[in-house]
C-alpha cells in the first residue's frame, strides 16, 4: 500500500499525542520516532521508516518541527546521515543494518570517514593502509588524513588494502571500525582557521571483526561509490530557502551598509545572487530525482558550483567590508564539531570556504567525473588500470 503524505500526518500527529516533547526524555522520544517509521521515512520497515517516497520526508518533519519535537542534530551527525547510512543501507547484512542505523540516527553514535591517506587523496583506489585476515578477523595498519570529526566518533566507515597482488581498484574491502578500538589515534590538523576539525588517524594493528566488513572482500570500490556520491549530494545538494546561506549574509549587509556600496560590487553581488538562486532550484531538482533512485555523477556537478559560489561569495563580502573584512575574531586553537558559517566574522568564513573545493572530492577530480560519466567525453589515459597495486610507483 502507498504511503500518502495525509497517512504521514496523521501517524506523527498521533505519535506526538502519546510523546509529549515537552515531557519526554529527548533521547527516548528519537527512539521512538526511529521505531514507528518516522525518522527517514524512505528506508523499509523496521529500519526507522516505511518505504514512503523520499519527497514526503517534509511533511512528516514540518509536523515534528512545529510541535517543538526535538532533532536529532543533524549537522553534527551530517557523515552518518548521508554517507555511512545510505552505505549500509545498501550493502550491509540485515544484522548490520540492525546493529547500526538505529543509534547512527538519534545520534548515540557518531560516525566519520576513514578514506583519504597521504598518498591517496584525489586517486582514493592508491590507498595502502593494510587489511590482514587472521581467523574471525582483519588486523589494519596503515594512516588516513582529513578526517572530519573523528575526535567525536565512536565508529567510521573505513576502506582498506586487502589484496596488493592485483589492480588497485580490486584489491580493496569496506569495514566499518570501531574508534574507541586499541590501537586508533586520532591527531588533530590545525587549519588556516586556527581550527581543528580535521584530523589524521593512525591505525597500528587494529583488529576489525570480519562481521564489521561492510560488502564483499575485494568489493571495496564498488561500496565507496556508494558513499561518495552520497557524500557530494549532501555536501552540495542541500536546499536552502531563497538567500538562505552565504548569500544572504553578503545581501543582509548591501542592504543595511549603503555607505559600502558600489557599482562594480553592486554587479558582483547580483551576479552570485543569479547564481546562489540558480544552484538552490537545481538542488531541489536532484533531490526530487533522489525519490526516483540512488544519487549519481550529477551531485558531482553540484558540489563543484556549490564551492565555487561559496569562495566568491565569501570574497566579495571581504571586499564589501574593507579594513572590516580584514578583521579575525579568534585564532584560538580549538576543535569544533560542527563548520559553523554563519556564527562567525567574514574573516574566517573567507579562510574557510577555502577548503571547499577540496574536501569532498577535489573540484579538478569532479570534473573528470562530469566529462566522463555525465556528458560522455572520452576518459583520461589511464595507464595503471591492469598494473597490480604493489607494481605501482610511489
């Protein structure tokens, strides 16, 4: 039977009759929202929804959001929710999917991304950080860097090396880790911000239960697909209200500082204002496609147009400000565990969309990806695709 946005209604309005926010524990009401169906309403039954279509979502949320019901604070647990979810979603045992998707939804537990390493940002299948069977289990040594969040998660999606005798995109295997195992470290990275919301992450022999191991052995990359293209949909298909964002702090200060308006910066500001509202209905368009099926190489487009408009836009507001802009509230060193743009000074706001054409996929790499998968261009030279991983130079 079809879901209808009435039935939504009226099962979260029933829900809230015998869940008071104001009275129940915030924890415990999350809970119980997961298990009558009403936290992501497109995943089956059981799993915290009832296979309704993804684009009914709001309705049920607009209900909880006007009753003062609380969330589950999404920015904070943004890798779980829109990488490690749809990830085990898709390849994960149904004792996996048990296990996980519940706490990785209320937020009990926190999850980051183990991907990148020194030697293999851009061309993630170079990875070298080592799997090992022994027995009923994986021991893991090797190094991953950039990983946001990691001092607040208690489990990561991690990819390895367990076979270097063959080509580097088939000698790779997905597990889900354990941060609070023996032998994880976790570094800070001190950023131009004076931040540290990333971090590297020393694995030194760490054993991992071969039931942790998310997909077949060997199937790696064909799981971390899964998970980037996720990945870039939720960093840049995310759909604001009209100059929701960046834009909005650049138009809020034109229209009450008229003394720092002029012509040539008047353009500029109309010009990214096109281009925030462009991006914003085109990101409601991919995720009205996202009800049809699983995202594809079209979020790449998106994350790219989303860190360009976010460093010009945070350049122009620079500019706007004058010797205003050039002002920096706090080096102090910290580790945050959300970005926070919008409750900062345009000093930092400008230093930090920096990282934005890097984190998620650089901006030159996702371009391969919209030649190559989207307007069907010839690909690259490749000549490493049949050389075996432990061939290749370094």
């Amino acid at each position: 039977m079809t879901v209808t946005a009435e039935d939504l209604t009226r099962q979260a309005t029933e829900f809230l009759a015998s869940h008071d926010p104001a009275s129940t524990d915030r924890l415990e009401f999350l809970r119980a929202r997961f298990d009558a169906g009403l936290a992501w309403i497109h995943f089956p039954a059981g799993l915290g929804g009832q296979n309704a279509p993804r684009a009914l979502q709001s309705v049920v949320d607009d209900v909880f959001t006007d009753a003062g019901a609380p969330d589950n604070n999404p920015r904070r647990i943004g890798i779980g929710l829109g990488m490690a979810a749809p990830t085990i979603l898709a390849f994960g045992t149904p004792e996996q999917r048990e296990r996980f998707l519940r706490p990785l939804w209320t937020g009990e537990e926190v999850w980051c991304q183990l991907f990148s390493e020194p030697g293999a940002g851009s061309d993630l299948a170079a990875l070298g950080t080592r799997a090992v069977r022994d027995g009923d289990d994986w021991v893991v040594t090797g190094q991953k860097v950039w990983t946001s969040g990691a001092h607040e998660s208690q489990w990561a999606i991690l990819v390895t090396r367990t076979d270097p005798d063959v080509p580097k995109h088939q000698g790779m295997t997905y597990f889900l880790c354990d941060m609070t195992a023996p032998g994880v470290e976790v570094r800070p990275l001190r950023q131009i911000t004076g931040e540290a919301e990333f971090n590297e992450v020393f694995l030194t022999d760490v054993r991992i239960p071969d039931t942790q191991r998310l997909g077949a052995v060997g199937e790696g990359w064909k799981v971390a697909q899964t998970t980037l293209m996720n990945e870039r949909v939720a960093i840049g298909g995310y759909v604001l209200p009209r100059e929701g964002g960046l834009i909005g702090i650049v138009a809020k200060t034109w229209r009450e500082r008229p003394e720092l308006r002029t012509p040539a910066l008047r353009d500029r500001l109309v010009q990214h204002w096109v281009e925030a509202e462009t991006l914003r209905l085109a990101g409601t368009r991919l995720r009205q496609q996202l009800t049809a099926g699983a995202p594809g190489p079209e979020g790449s487009a998106m994350k790219v147009a989303f860190s360009e408009l976010n460093q010009a836009l945070t350049g122009l507001e620079v500019e706007l400000l004058g010797e205003e802009g050039l002002a920096y509230d706090d080096w102090s060193f910290r580790r945050p565990a959300i970005v926070d743009f919008t409750g900062r000074e345009a000093g930092y706001r400008y230093l930090r969309a920096k990282g934005n054409s890097i984190e998620g996929g650089t901006s030159e790499v996702l371009r391969n990806i919209i030649a190559e998968r989207v307007l069907g261009l010839p690909s690259e030279p490749r000549v490493d695709k049949d050389v075996a991983w432990k061939d290749l130079p370094r």
